[in-house]
C-alpha cells in the first residue's frame, strides 16, 4: 500500500491539478468497488480539489523562476523567444482571440501559422489515423484546420509538403517499428502538448507525434506557459499505460532516451549532457531542455501525452546541442539538426520502452544514475536546528531521491510543494535499515 501512496505522490510531479482530478475520479470509482482497500487509502483516492490545489504548489514555477536552476537571471530567460507575441497573435487569428487549435472552434487560421498536415511513412498508417478523425465531432467543424488536414505517406506520395523541418530526411534517419511513423506538423501552434492531449489522446496509435518549428504557449510544469523560438525541438507523442504504479517513471524513460539518443549523434559522444531529476536536461552545466508528461484514464489504461523542448541550434540564453559539439569537435555541430536528434530520441526510446513494460524500471537504474546530475551531491534537508546535510546516493524504489546522513540513515526526499527550485526544499523521510 505503501507503494501505491508513493506512485500517487510522484504522479502530482508531472500532471497539472485539473488532469490528476479526472485521473483520481476514474481511480476512485474502481478503488471503492475492491473490498481488500483499507479507510486510510480509500481516503487517499478520494482526495479533494482543495488538496489537488495544494499539491500544485510544487509545480507553480514561473519561466523567471525557474533560471535560478541553471544560473540564468529573468532578463536572459525573457529572450528565450525572438517571437513577438503580440504581433504574431494578431497575425495568427482572425477572431482577434487568443484562441488555440486545443481550445475552441474559433481557431487559428491565418496563412503565418501554416496548414495542418499529416504525413506518414505509409499509406496504411495514414488511412488509420484519418478514419479515427471522422468519427471525432471536431472532425466535422469546418472551422477548425483540422477537419481540413493535407494528408501525404511517403509510400505513395512522391512530394512531401515544403516545410522548414526535412521529413524525408527525419524518416530516413528513423529505426523504428511503432513510434513516430505518423505526424501532425504544423509550422506554428500554441502547443504541441496541447494540441495532442486534447484531440489526439485517445488515438489508437502507439508514437503518434505532433510537431511544430515555433510555439506561442509551450506547457511546461503546473501552469507555465513557454514561447520557444525557431532552433528549438518542439514535440509532442502519444503513448499508453496500463499500469498506475509505472507512471512516474515515465518520464525517468524519457530523458534516459534523450540523453542516448543524443550521444548517438556523430561527435556527440563526448559532451556532457546530463538529467537534472525529475525531468530536466543540462548541457555543460546549463538548461537546455524539459519534459512534461501529463496523462488521462480512459478504459483500464492512462493515455499519456510526453512534451519535450530541447535547444538544437539556438544557443541563447544558454546552449544549445549544435555548440555543445562544437565545442569538442569544431565544426562538426553543423550535422546536429532537428530532424537526426528527433530520429535519434524515438530509435533510442523505443527499445527502453519494451523493456520498461516487460520488467520495469529498476533493470534500467544504473543507466539512469551514470547520466544524471546528483549521484554524491550533498543537500541540506530542513532549517535551522532540524538541518540535516546528507548526500545523494540514488532513487528509491518510488521514485523519489535515495539520501544517505553523515551517520549512516537513509532517507527518502521529496520536494516541500513550495520551493521554487525542487532542491531548495526537500522534505526527509527516514527509511529502515
């Protein structure tokens, strides 16, 4: 039981409040119908809005803040877009609302934002997705550009839409058998992550991506909002979990694949590259990119949309990956594009994720830990009199951070729900020896 509580806790880390309630009420339903479940559970599955708006605390971050994680001040992270928002809203609807494609009918229609295409490698993957569109109700709208999608596969079409992303070149750079074979491109949206979760995440189809050059209203953690330029990796893909107690880990398997992926690239082996837990990716000691995971219930299973921003070749305000590898191998950063990092990510990913649903995600901790930031990282847990300074050693079982005191005790940290940074406040919880 105590694991279940685990898993829930991880879980309000990457979901935002609205998503774990629908989430939680699905829960409940089954909960209460199993006999073995005790009062103290059945009361944790029954949690109430008021503790959900609590728990989003942690997750509260504004772009600001979050530089404080990598050493950046406010003033360089408001450069992270070259896009002028207001001008480019205007341009992008002609209702004069600052309306999405993932929020009402009243979309974006503007020939700045470009049409809505898909394209896949085959035909047959095509005809699937498009059949599962015209039974949706939005399909029908003919205000939105959805319903007026250019569709093309590769098998049979032999010109692929002019884009500034290379879809050729992505596909022949791809190795696998489910994921990313499928696309909803458009050269400019709100949010890819937006875009997926709200009409898409129910698709019948394992991988499918969404992808765009620029973004206006980027999801990050809890209600953050990120406008990312041209240069950036913007994506969105579609996956499905059966099982609640994995979910947390979803997004360990994720920057595991990034990281893998990207030392795959040619002379990309030797920059350092690195996961900041739970859901960060560093480059030379600066922020380069984030992941997001957020997922619904739906028909015994979690529906689960993964979002990633990761810098490609814009190096401002920090890096970005193009100059991580000129700066060991000089001008070789001119072949790390877009397309070669996203055929990398999927042809890493896809393998973990087999090996994630077969055994879980313990077999692929010692991977985790060689890659990531912490191992022997010493932290301060509380203040004042009750400061404890203990060191990083790991991940529990749950998921959460493994510390080890001066006097030998293990500890389980997690975040305080408060803190700006997730290690600026980290609450103890003493584990037996």
């Amino acid at each position: 039981m105590a694991k279940l509580e685990d898993s829930l806790k991880m879980t309000k880390l990457i979901e935002n409040t609205e998503e774990k309630q629908a989430v939680v009420v699905e829960a409940t339903a089954k909960l209460t119908q199993l006999p073995s479940l005790d009062e103290t559970t059945l009361k944790m599955a029954k949690m109430t809005s008021t503790e959900f708006s609590e728990v989003a605390k942690m997750n509260s971050i504004n772009a600001a803040k979050i530089t404080k994680m990598s050493t950046i001040d406010a003033a360089k992270m408001s450069k992270m877009s070259s896009i002028d928002t207001t001008a480019k809203m205007a341009k992008l609807t002609k209702t004069g609302k600052n309306e999405d494609m993932g929020a009402s009918s009243a979309v974006p229609m503007s020939d700045d934002a470009g049409p809505v295409e898909l394209i896949c490698t085959t035909a047959t993957a095509k005809d699937k997705i498009l059949a599962w569109m015209s039974n949706q109700t939005w399909f029908q709208d003919k205000h939105n550009p959805l319903s007026n999608i250019r569709s093309v596969s590769l098998d049979q079409d032999q010109t692929v839409p002019s884009a500034l992303f290379d879809f050729r070149a992505f596909f022949g750079h791809l190795k696998t058998e489910q994921y990313a074979h499928s696309v909803i491109y458009r050269r400019l949206m709100q949010s890819t992550q937006t875009l997926l979760a709200q009409y898409f995440s129910a698709a019948p189809i394992e991988g499918l991506l969404c992808l765009s050059d620029e973004q206006l209203s980027g999801k990050g953690r809890g209600s953050n909002k990120w406008e990312s330029p041209l240069g950036c990796l913007l994506y969105s893909f579609k996956c499905r979990e059966p099982d609640a107690m994995k979910l947390p880990f979803l997004q360990y398997i994720v920057s595991l694949a990034l990281v893998h992926g990207i030392k795959t690239l040619p002379s990309a082996q030797d920059i350092d590259i690195r996961i900041k837990w739970p859901n960060d990716i560093y480059g030379d000691g600066m922020k380069i990119g984030g992941i997001l995971c957020q997922s619904a219930y739906s028909e015994g299973a979690y529906d689960v949309v993964v979002g990633i921003g990761l810098n490609v070749t814009n190096d401002k305000p920090t890096t970005c990956l193009s100059a991580l590898v000129d700066k060991v191998c000089p001008g070789a950063g001119a072949a790390v594009t877009r397309e070669r990092v996203l055929a990398a990510f999927f042809t890493a990913l896809e393998p973990k994720m087999r090996a994630f649903t077969s055994e879980g995600f313990q077999q692929l901790v010692p991977e985790y830990l060689k890659h990531w930031l912490h191992t022997d990282q010493e932290v301060i847990v509380g203040t004042g009199d009750e400061a404890t300074p203990v060191v990083i050693k790991g991940l529990t079982d749950a998921g959460f951070l493994l510390a080890v005191g001066k006097d030998g005790a293990r500890f389980e940290l997690h975040p305080d729900g408060n803190s700006l940074d997730f290690f600026a406040g980290l609450i103890k919880k003493k584990l037996a020896t």
